[in-house]
C-alpha cells in the first residue's frame, strides 16, 4: 500500500504515520506538509524508514500535487487549519486550507480516479447537540468558521465522488489528545501552563462539554477503515471520555499536584458550542473499533509525554499563554 499523508508533520497525521509503520511492513508513506502552524518537523524526528519520505509543500500546489499523486494508491487528507480561536479571528487561511485545498486535491483526482480519498473531518460540522448524539446520516450545522470550513469540504468530496465517480471516504472524529499536539490546544495548553505556573485559560465559565479520544485510538481507526475501505462511506469515530473543559482542566490539575488557583476564566468563545456529541453504529458493527485507551491512562500518559520533552515545546510559538484568544479576558 502506498499512502501520500498530507499534513502529516501536524499532530495526527504525524502520529498516524508512525502507528502506520508499527502496523505494517509493506506499507510506504509520503508526507506533504507546509510546515505551518501546529506542524511541526520535530514530530517524526525518528522516522528513520526506509518506505517514508517527506515533502515540503503545499496541497494547493496543483502541479506539485499531481506529481505525488500519481506515486500513491490512496490519499489520507490531515491537512488543514484546525484551531476554532484563529479561525474567529481571521478565516482565511482557513478558507485557503480546508477548502480551496480540498478542491485542488479533488480536481486532480478528476484525472486520477484509480488513487482512493480518504478526507479528515471533525464532529464540529454538526454544531452543538446538548442531549444525545449525532450519527453519520444527520444534518450538518456547523458554528464557527473552521467548522464551516470542514463541512464545506466534506460537500465537495461527497458531490465530486457522485458526479466524477472518485472512491473517497470520510472521518469524523470527536477532540483527540495525546503527544505532539500543538500547545494552543487545550490539554496541552493546561500541561504546559502547570509546568510553567502560569494562568489556564478557561472559556466561559468552563462548562462547554466535548468528547475525547486518544490520538492512537483515532489512527487506529483510520487505518481499520483504509484496511476494510468502503467506497462513499462516512464514518463517525467518537471518544470514550466525555467532560466538561472545567472538570478536564481540574482532572489533569489534580494528576499533577497543581493550584486551582491557576484557572483563569476568561471571555466565552464567540458562537461557542455548549457540547458536541456522536456516535457510530457503522463503525462499530463493520470495523469492530472501539476506543482502548481509557481517559485516566491516556491523561496521565500524555502528561507524562509533555513533562519529559519539555526540548520539544518550548521554542514553539505560543507567546500568550494565559490569553491567547482574540477577545478580553474577564
């Protein structure tokens, strides 16, 4: 199997491609990434494979893209502007990235339609649900302009796989955690800001509720569903640990002896989501995935990750830790 991962130098991606090479011997990898921000070179330092190369480069490259196309069997789209904050603050890039990318990606596969398309999405494209949970068949409603952005280019690859036949598959994951996630996230933003002493900012007042899955969990899924790859299908990939940022923010103060005088409230997120919510039957029945990685392991695995390559964050740009969103704190 020969893979082209775009972004794959970002958190995902580049935790994917290395739980690609633990599961396969046969599989090769090439990694497209801009290097913009949350990606990172750092991330696969010690990918020494063989099968595994790296470009840097744009996915609206169009004849850069084609040429690295023509090289694969399928392409696993990671690339994209993914923070909600920046996307509030100025959606452009957001528009360049996560739509425009996408089109330029499609256009191409007008021509080469033998190479499979797999888009990441997010459970953020169907808006807020504050009871139950959303399957992969229900309407998309997103509230941020990064959630339209990823809806927007989920439309493009379900109306271009109809009317140009293209074979591409979806994923909706639910938030992931684990190691190299870019320090603007929440948990790592919470890790580092304890190491550092410094303030934890908390939307609101921190009671917007998510669904969390460990990064290995999630790539595990993607590959479950490259493996048993079922052309059109759109699939759901929920966490199994569902909180409060509030009481996540306190879970991981706690694992770490830190004050909760460290919390620090600040002005709620324009649009904000009070909770995402999904589920999939599909998966489960077809793939039989379910999440391993309970939240109390992969919480305190992931603290662990951050205390111990201290080398690999703090250079990275994150200058207003304690406020880092575009609008005042309380």
């Amino acid at each position: 199997m020969k893979l082209l991962v775009t972004g794959g130098c970002g958190f995902i991606g580049s935790n994917f491609i290395l739980r690609c090479f633990e599961k396969e011997n046969d599989i090769s990898i090439i990694n497209v990434d801009a290097l913009k921000d949350g990606s990172n070179l750092a991330n696969l330092k010690n990918c020494n494979n063989k099968l595994y190369s790296f470009v840097k480069g744009d996915i609206n490259n169009k004849k850069l893209m084609e040429k690295l196309i023509q090289k694969v069997d399928c392409i696993i789209n990671f690339a994209a502007e993914s923070h909600v904050d920046r996307s509030i603050e100025n959606s452009i890039p957001f528009i360049k990235s996560n739509i425009l990318g996408v089109h330029n990606i499609l256009e191409i596969l007008k021509k080469y339609k033998k190479v499979k398309f797999l888009q990441i999405s997010t459970d953020e494209v169907f808006g807020e649900i504050l009871h139950g949970k959303f399957s992969e068949d229900a309407a998309m409603n997103p509230s941020n302009p990064y959630a339209a952005t990823k809806a927007s280019a989920e439309m493009l690859v379900k109306a271009y796989s109809r009317t140009y036949n293209l074979d591409t598959i979806i994923t909706r994951s639910v938030n992931n955690y684990g190691p190299r996630q870019f320090p603007e996230k929440l948990i790592p933003k919470t890790i580092i800001s304890i190491i550092k002493n410094k303030k934890i900012p908390i939307h609101g007042n921190g009671k917007a509720k998510r669904q969390w899955i460990h990064v290995n969990d999630n790539c595990d899924a993607i590959f479950k569903i490259i493996k048993k790859w079922k052309h059109g299908q759109i699939y759901n990939i929920p966490g199994n640990y569902e909180s409060s940022n509030l009481k996540l923010v306190q879970k991981i103060l706690k694992s770490m002896n830190g004050s909760e005088n460290l919390i620090n409230f600040v002005s709620d997120r324009p649009g904000q989501d009070r909770r995402y919510g999904i589920e999939s039957n599909f998966l489960k029945n077809n793939s039989k995935f379910k999440p391993k990685i309970d939240s109390k392991e992969g919480i305190e695995s992931t603290i662990s990750w951050y205390i111990e390559n201290k080398e690999w964050w703090k250079n990275l740009a994150f200058k207003n830790i304690s406020n880092p969103t575009p609008w005042k704190a309380k």
